[in-house]
C-alpha cells in the first residue's frame, strides 16, 4: 500500500549543498498494510507528528545556523545544522558500517551523505551501483500481536534492508513514540556488506497505555517504508 503524505523536499545542488524547497508530496510505502478498518489514512496520521526531522541544538558554543536536520542525516559526514550538533558522538562501533565516512573498493573514503546521491564519487561508481529503490522490511518479530503481562518487559524487532545503511525508528498508533525513558530504539548493523540493519525497541515496566500499534520505519536516502503494525496487549 502506497500513500501520499506531505513533507519538506532536500534537493542537493552539483556542489553537494542542500537545498530545502516548498512543501511537495512524497509516496510513503507501508508494506502489506491494510487500513480499512481504520476511519483515518495513514498519511494523516504521518503528518501529525513526523520524527524524521529534528531539531538542532546548541553544541560546541555555538548556536545553530540551521533550525532542523533529518535524522538520517545524523553521522553522514556533513555538517547539516552548521554547529556539528549532527554529526557528534559519531563513533566506529567495532562494523564497517560504523562511522561517518563510506570506504569506496578503490580505498577512497567519501561522506556517507554522498553515497546514493545519484553522483558518483567512487573511481569504481561502488558508492551507486547497489542503491536500493526503496528500504526492504524483510521481517518484524513478533509478526502481529505480543501479549505481554502488565510490568514486564517486551521486545519488538524490525530487520531491514537498504543502501545507504538505513536509519530505523518507531512509530507508536501511527505517530511519535512517547517521550520515555521505559522504551529505547536500538539499530544494529547485520552482516558484511553494510545494508541490513536489525533495529529492537524495548519497553521495560510495561503499563497502562503502552497497548497499541507499533511500526517500524525505514528511512534510505530520500525513500521510507512503514512495516505492518505490531499490536501489543496486556494482562494482569
């Protein structure tokens, strides 16, 4: 299922500078989902509250120049908020796939920003070669509902396929999850080749208000795709 939802259009000029334009529409693909027993669209729901864009914040002793930044620009090699505010705590974590920096076959490296961007920038054009059309869901555990007891723990896990690497977060009843410290996102790194990502939320001291529908979200270059929606129920 493929709807239409709203949203800031990056365009990026021969010299590799991003430019934000008016308010286009984009294609937001939901795998497999079936909405007709909802009395909204999803792409309704989308636009409420869309935690791709984040805001930039003061770092370094700087304020930002730029007021947002896309959360999967953060560790891309580029300065988007014009303070480093995006591109700090970028560590390797022990993967090739950490890092803010793509290592072209040839042993160039180049800003991982670059990969994708429909300019090749590797001697061997390896940075385009395997670009994905859009992010794959391969699989999400479980695959429909999880019945949890009320102050236990529950684990959600997405795998999912992309180039560049994909960023993955979490949707909670089609919006934002909630600001809280009971549930964390982590995204993995799987396999040699840096395009699969298993990405877990945990939601520790399970309570009222924590039952719904969860989706993961992947986001690849300008390309996302939505899972089908995990329904977590509780019970005493």
């Amino acid at each position: 299922v493929s709807t239409q939802s709203t949203c800031r259009m990056i365009t990026i000029d021969n010299q590799g500078n991003r430019n934000e334009d008016s308010m286009k529409s984009v294609t937001v693909v939901v795998e497999g989902a079936d909405f007709s027993k909802y009395n909204v669209r999803p792409a309704q729901l989308l636009t409420a509250c869309d935690p791709i864009e984040q805001k930039c914040e003061f770092y370094n002793g700087r304020s930002p120049p730029k007021p947002t930044y896309a959360i999967n620009w953060m560790c891309d090699g580029e300065d988007d908020c014009g303070n480093g505010y995006d591109e700090r705590d970028c560590r390797i974590t022990g993967s090739a796939c950490g890092g803010t920096m793509f290592q072209c076959r040839s042993g160039k490296s180049i800003p991982k920003a670059f990969v994708c961007d429909k300019e090749p920038d590797c001697p061997d054009r390896d940075d385009e070669n395997a670009c994905y059309g859009k992010p794959i869901i391969s699989s999400i555990d479980p695959p429909t509902t999880s019945r949890v007891r009320f102050g236990d723990t529950v684990r959600l896990t997405c795998t999912v396929r992309g180039m560049p690497l994909p960023t993955v977060l979490w949707r909670y009843n089609w919006r934002c999850l909630p600001d809280n410290i009971r549930m964390t996102t982590t995204n993995t790194p799987s396999g040699g080749d840096c395009q699969t990502v298993i990405s877990t939320l945990e939601i520790r001291n399970v309570r009222n208000g924590d039952d719904g529908l969860y989706n993961c979200e992947a986001i690849s270059a300008n390309q996302r795709a939505i899972s089908n929606p995990i329904q977590v129920t509780m019970y005493q």
